[in-house]
C-alpha cells in the first residue's frame, strides 16, 4: 500500500513538473521501491529479481540519457 502510494505520488510530482525524460520516472520508481523494502524488509526466498531489474534499467537509462 505504501509503495503503492509513493508511485503514484512520484508520478503526480514528476508530471506536475512537466518531466518528460524516461530515465527520471524509473530511477524514482527504483528508489521508491528500495525505500519501501528497506522500510518492511520482505521475507525472500531468492534474489530480489524486481530490484535487480529496475536497477538495471535505472542504470541503463541513465547511461543513454547523459551519453555514456
């Protein structure tokens, strides 16, 4: 429920904000998602595949949007 509201939260602010690069909206939604795992800290039975893949793609868009 709560990541849930600061999703939708981050997504109001950034299209309040006229942001319009991608790379903004999955690195916000990435570090929404590891505060609120840090915060409740889930029980995992393996790797955090959702975590690894939103800082991937964080990462990725990020690389692309300054070039690198």
């Amino acid at each position: 429920m709560i990541l849930a509201i600061l999703l939708v939260a981050s997504v109001v602010l950034l299209s309040a904000g006229r942001v319009q690069d991608l790379s903004a909206y999955i690195s916000l939604f990435t570090l929404c998602y590891f505060a609120a795992s840090f915060v409740f800290r889930p029980k995992r039975r393996t790797i955090d595949f959702v975590g690894l893949g939103l800082l991937y793609y964080s990462a990725l868009f990020i690389a692309i949007a300054f070039g690198l």
